[in-house]
C-alpha cells in the first residue's frame, strides 16, 4: 500500500466507528475542535498572517466565523431534524398491505476537503466542508494548500488534540500535503473516497470533477470554482445615490484586495447621468485605494496576466486605478468600462479575473442590460442595487437574476456570505459543479449523505432517528404530517 | 430550427409563465391529468396490454398506482412545506449588521423524461418522472418509449385535455418519439434541458449520463439502471420456514416476468440442510411457473442471451426451470446456484439478467457471505429473510446491507416500491447515477429545483413561501426553528 491507500484506508476504517457515534458525541468533537483553535488563536493568526499576507483583524474575524461554523453544525445535528426523517406505517388492511418505510439521511463514507487558498481558516482544514462532513457522520482527510502549509498544519494539530480529549476515532480527520495533480488526484481517484469539497479555480474544480466521473464508481465532487457576481444598478438609485453607491462599492471590490468568490466583477447599468457619476466618483475611489500583497505569489501574477488580458480587450477604458503602482506581489486595484455592444461581442469579458478589478458595463438600453444578463453563465449571487421606483419599473430584470445565481441580493453587497440555514453559497455552473448544494451555512450537510430507507425493521434495529418513541425529539414526517411526538 | 430546437424553446417559453402558477393551480392541472387517464382507463389498459404483454389486471394496478402518484404530488404541493423555506431574519444591532436571508427551492427549468419500457404507465408519460418535475414547477418534454409508443401517444392525449381544462401553458407537457441515439441524445444535449429523468438499461443510462456531462453546461441525470437486489437468508429461518419462503420467493421472482428494477437477482445464504430444501422447493416452484411473453422482442432476446451467458458460466447449477418450454418472446423462468468461492472469481455473475432469473450462493461460512455481499457493487435494495434469533446473531450482516442500497427489507420482498415520503426507490452506483435521489415517493420532487437566497429583499418582492406573513401556511426554519407561525 502506498501512503494515500494506507491514509483512505485509516479513514474508511474510522468511519466505521465514527458514523456509529451518538449526535451528542459527535456535537461534542466539533466543540472540542473549536476550543482548541481558540486556545491557538494568537500563533494560528500570525503563521497565517505570515503565510497568506492577509491582515491580523481579517484573519482573528476569520477564526471566530471557523469556530462559529463547528459550533453551528454542532447545534444543528444536537437538534437533529437534519436527517429529514420520514414515517410511514404500516397498514395490513390495505389491498396489498402496506409496509411500514422509514427513511432518513445517512452518511456514505470517507469525505476529500482541499484546503482553499482564499480562506486559510474558513474554508481550510477546519472549514466549513469539514465541519459539515463531520457532522454528517462522515470521517475527512484534508488536502492541506501548499500556500498556508503550516496554518494548515497547525490547525490539524488543533483537530488531533480533539480527537485525543473527544475520544473519537482517531483517523477520524488526517492531513495531508502535496501537489493537487500527484496527491489531490490520488486522494480523489481512491476507491474509499465517496466525496470530494473543493473551493479554488475553474480549472482545478474541472479536473477534480472529470477524475471523479471517470472513476468505476463516480463520485460527487463539489467545486466551488468561478463566479463574476453581476450587480445590475438602475437609473434611480444612480441618479440619487451614485456618491453612497461608488464609496460601497469601491470598498467592496476592494475587500481583501478582491480575493472572494463573491467579488463584484461586473457592474452593469443603462447610460445616464447618473451612470456618468458614479463611475467618475468609483473611478476616484479606486484611485484612492493602496495596493496590497496578494495571497501567493501565483495568484499575483494570475491577477496581473488576468487584468492586462482584460484591459487590452476592444473598446475597454479604464476608469480608476491605484495612484500608487504595486510593488512584488502586490495587487493592482483597478475599474475599467466597456459598451454594451463590446461586451456581447466578446466572450472573454464574462470569464472571472480573481482579484481586485471590476469591468462596467454601459449599456444603450434596457433590452441591451437584459441581453447582457442572458449571455452570463451561472454565478454564485447577482445583486441588484434599486430604489423603491426601479423595483416598480423593473421586476422583470430582478426575476431574471433568479434564474442566474444561487444568491439574489437586494441593495447589499455580495461580499459577505452570512453563515446560517437560508444561506446558498453555490449556483449554477460554472459557478459551481453542482448547483443544487451550498458550501455555506447548515444545509452544506446535505452534501456528504444519501437517503436510505428501512422497510419492515423492527424498532430496536433501527436508527434513534427513526425509532416509535423519537428518543432524538426530532421533526419527522409521519403519514405525510410534521410531527415531533411518538408514535 | 429542427424540431428539438423547436420543442425545447417552447418547453423553455411555457416554463416562464409555468412555474410562476401558485400551487394550487399546478396541483389543479396534476389532479386534471389524473381525471383524464381515469376517463380513457379501459382503452389504456387495452392498448398497453397489446403494446407490452403486460396482463390487464397488472395494467390496471399500474394505472391506478399512476392517478395516485399524480394526486400524490398535487397534495404535497398543495401542503407546500416540501420547499424547505428556511428564513433568517436581520439583526442590524450586530457587529457587521446580519442581513435578512430567506432560502427555498425553486425548479430550474425543463426537464426531459424518457419512458420507462416495463412501466407504460407508472414510470413513462405521465409516471412520476412527469409528476414530480411538474408539481415541482418545471415544464416537461416526454421521449415516449417506442416499445409502447400507442400508449404513450394516448397518455399524451389526456394531459393535452389536461392542459386545455387546466389552462396551464399549451406547452407545460410536450411528447416526442424517436430512436435515443437521435432524438434522445439531441435533447439531452439542447442547451435548454436543464435535468433528465430515465429508467432503463445500464448502457441507456450511462451513455445520457455522459452526454450531460459533455455538454458546455453540464446537467444531471437521474438514471435508474441495474440492480440485482441481493437478499441475505439467515439460518434459522432456512431451518423453519423453508417452504414459505420457496413459495414467496418463487413468486417475488416471476412476478410480471421479472421485469422490475426490484427483481430479486441474487440469494445468499451459508450452506445447511435449511439452504438445501429451501433450493429444492424453490426449484419445483419455478418449474411449475408457466412462461409468458416478455414486454418485447429485445428484452426476450436480452434475457434468453443473458440466461444462457449466466448458465455457461463456471460452477453454475440450475436448479429449476419452468416445466413448460418457453414459446416465441416469452421468458424461461430459471434458478440456478453456484458457490460462494466461484462467485467471488467471476465478475460476471454480479452482473443484472433482466427477467425471471435468479442465481443462489452457497457460501462455505459466514466470512465468505460477506465477502460476496462486500464484493457487490451499488444496489436499489437489499433484504434480510430473518428470525428474530437471527437478527441477535448477525447484526453485522444487517449494517452491512445499508452500505449497499437505497432500500433495506427485512422478512418482506424487494418487488412492490410504496409511492410515499419515506420510500427511496435508488441507490448507490450503478443503481442509480445519483444516489442522494429517489424517483419514486414525494421527494422525487428535490431532482428538479436547486436552492435559491433572497437576501434583503422586500416582503412584497419574495416568493409567497418566504413572505412574513406565510400566506402558504407551510412550515419553515426561521432563525434556526420549525415554525408554522407569522413573522
């Protein structure tokens, strides 16, 4: 056996145990694994400073929402009506009788989390994949990002004292590190591997994802891999608001010098005055804002390729640039323009530059915004910034933004992903591989289980969830009604 | 335009008014199509019967199980809960504000069903591929089978009647014919297929599954295509109750020709005196099944090729067959059985013969029934024939059994799938393409939508699911609760 064999093979044995464990012991390890993070914060904040060049206050916001995230999924599977436990009885009058069924969600094995460049706690090696693998019952194994390596190490460490003081299995998470096209690969392709999560670029979600389909026995690969997040703003709220509106968005194509899935790529708008504002006064914020280190060095020189590509496209004018020029590493926050007309024509302006740039889109008319929405693929959210007069006239466009993202965010910005139970952070492809899942928020659960349903079973051979007396107290569906009473 | 250009730009225009209707209206037009197939059964069933061989009363049965399933669904949109609306209100006092989030399901556009050629009724036009995308919201475009393409025409009929009493969109249901290499792979291909729904052969399966997954946007198939629904029987039960469980399984086995997904392909027992008479009568039960006419040339042909391969096989022993000689395109009803050390070295007898077959292994021990039963691949059920001594003794057994299968059946037979909310009619690969879904049962309904987020949006703007005041009555997750309650 080579070590990733020996490694999935630790991991499917764990789960053997692990997947057996009662909710509350469960709930217990993601507790104890977000204390021990805690009792790390100074020295995990600084080596990830130091790995990743985000800012001291970003990264402690970062591990208290980690820490919140093990903590939600925690609460979520003490409470326990996740599983979508269904009941119904049997009827032995009925011509044929009726089995008794039960059903409820189950985990199906072994989860591959790979570690996301962007998020070094969140969605990393104690993130939210696998906080929500390990409340669903299945066991991880964690490809570590090679650019916070020892952030990723650490945070393992943090886990393995878990495990120690929870008493779980103790191959219940591992770590592992390694290049995605040796390691990443033959974690994927193993036969104990049953799923696979993912956040990072088009094509590394793509190559996850074909490995996975070419596989004997496919697999669920969730990629979150690429998204321009269009935000539409109408003539109103242009006119009437374009100094409020180029501040917020400045500060949020900006944010963490433009490295969120959710960054406002595309700013598209019918030509008005208002318009003529707001990119001015977005243009002179911009301007404004220092260039700042990126996360590695390859995403630096991905953004700096990206952004000279996209500038050098026909009919492009920038509108706002950094005064100050980068230096190494360093981000160039920058907002350019381009016509209705050149935007449809030109394929290569809806492909996402991952980093602090934004392209706005004029257009001549309203028919010209919604031909433009239409050409988009799938995103993660649109976001439409209105005043209570735009809703009126517009409602059309609003309801075609639906059909575009997984999130629709009125007057907000889309940076910024709340981590709750109405959360979707996911959308149609090529925002993600599969748009029926979130990454963020309780019902990412859903992605590490299958339904099963036992037919005839006695009540101490089935599962608490689905016992006559409800031991768990848990919303259930019996004959067709809600219910959390017994049977 | 050719013609799937044309079919699927309507089945895409006819969705945009389609799946704004409230549920009460999609519902009205399921129960309409239910009224309708009900006025035209006895041509139905007389039309199926010459198109399939099915016998009438199975035909009416089917029909009856397909009027319900429509009624199914229209209730379960009626009652409305099955959106999974969750809600999470603002909290503006926090540090950043918390926005106002509010999630539900929603369908994503048309769907493409492909009938099912053992079902005409339950599992083709109007079968609960149709049902369920349609109460989902989705509009649907049907590939009739051409094994029963009358049939399939007429069901048409009643949903257009359907559509006219309804006054849904003209195009919400459209029916084609063709070959699947032609027309089948075209509309899985047409940019506007947003999902598919089949039940058929492996090879059927895979190569739509490929095809979705080729395109530029990838789409997901829920395919339901090989199962050979192993059943465990246990010692005791062997030794006691030899004769009835010959007699149930003789009949489980031959049950309309065994033509159903859920035929009981495989039994595995440890070698006893019990297994000995048990094979004995189950061998003069079969011999005493007269044969009938399979549903059409190419699966007589299939089986008579699969049985003969099956039987050719190393260590294979046939111990039953239909007394009576099999005339032109009816089955031979068969069991044969083989030992457990030549069933772990032949692949090939793990494999589905579509038909009244049935293959038994004698395993030498316990170990070396669940070396069989590990060495399975993916199944849509599994069952355990068991006293309750049994079942003290070999819960090991039993656990197993739920990695296998989306369904697991104690004391009963696989054959006969209850439409209700606790059944899973799928299963891991290559039962199914997707295991986290079931085609039979209300929650069939989750293929066809995918979670969208409203976040920040006015009351007056939201689905009425999501709305404060809950017009709907539905229950929802609002700040972490079930409530049925006002906000």
């Amino acid at each position: 056996m080579n070590d990733i064999d020996i490694v999935m093979q630790n991991a499917a044995n764990a789960f053997k145990k692990y997947a057996l464990l009662t909710p509350a012991a469960k709930a217990g390890f993601l507790n104890e694994i977000a204390v021990q993070i805690e009792n790390d914060r100074a020295s995990l904040v600084k080596v990830a400073n130091e790995e990743s060049n985000l800012p001291l206050p970003r990264l402690n916001g970062e591990l208290t929402r980690t820490t919140n995230q093990l903590k939600l999924f925690a609460n979520l599977i003490k409470e326990g009506s996740w599983v979508e436990a269904a009941i119904d009885l049997a009827d032995v009058q009925r011509t044929p009788p009726k089995p008794d069924t039960r059903k409820m969600l189950l985990p199906v094995g072994p989860v591959v989390v790979f570690g996301a460049s962007n998020f070094p706690f969140a969605f990393s090696t104690a993130g939210g994949d696998t906080a929500s693998a390990l409340a669903s019952g299945s066991t991880v194994v964690v490809k570590g990002h090679s650019a916070h390596a020892e952030t990723s190490g650490k945070m393992f460490d943090a886990i393995k004292k878990a495990i120690v003081i929870s008493g779980v299995p103790e191959y219940t998470v591992q770590h592992v590190l390694g290049s995605g096209s040796t390691v990443g690969k033959a974690l994927v392709q193993h036969a104990e591997t049953t799923g696979v999560g993912f956040t990072g670029s088009l094509s590394g979600g793509m190559a996850l994802w074909k490995l996975a389909n070419e596989r004997e026995r496919p697999i669920p690969v969730f990629a979150e891999m690429s998204s321009i997040n269009p935000v539409v703003f109408l003539p109103d709220t242009l006119e009437k608001n374009a100094e409020t509106l180029a501040k917020t968005y400045a500060a949020s194509i900006t944010l963490g010098m433009g490295q969120f899935c959710t960054n406002p790529g595309l700013l598209l708008a019918v030509k008005s005055k208002g318009l003529d504002d707001f990119l001015s006064l977005l243009g002179k914020e911009i301007a404004a804002v220092i260039p700042q280190k990126m996360l590695h060095k390859a995403i630096q020189e991905s953004f700096a390729r990206g952004l000279n590509e996209a500038l050098a496209q026909k009919g492009i004018q920038k509108i706002g640039q950094s005064v100050q020029q980068p230096g190494e590493g360093e981000a160039y926050p920058t907002v350019a323009s381009v016509s209705g007309k050149d935007f449809l024509q030109n394929p290569h302006l809806r492909e996402e530059v991952f980093g602090p740039y934004s392209l706005a889109i004029i257009c001549d008319s309203k028919a010209q915004l919604i031909e433009a929405l239409t050409a988009l693929k799938g995103q993660l959210t649109t976001t439409i910034m209105a005043t209570d007069d735009d809703i009126t006239a517009h409602g059309d466009i609003i309801h075609l933004q639906q059909t575009l993202a997984g999130r629709i965010i009125l007057n907000d910005v889309p940076t910024g992903v709340e981590v709750c139970a109405s959360m979707v952070h996911g959308g149609p492809f090529p925002a993600t591989t599969d748009a029926r899942y979130t990454s963020v928020g309780t019902t990412a659960i859903k992605r590490w289980v299958r339904p099963i349903c036992f037919q005839g079973f006695k009540d101490d051979m089935l599962p608490d969830a689905l016992k006559d007396n409800n031991p768990l107290n848990i919303w259930r569906i019996v004959n067709g009604e809600w219910k959390k009473n017994n049977i």
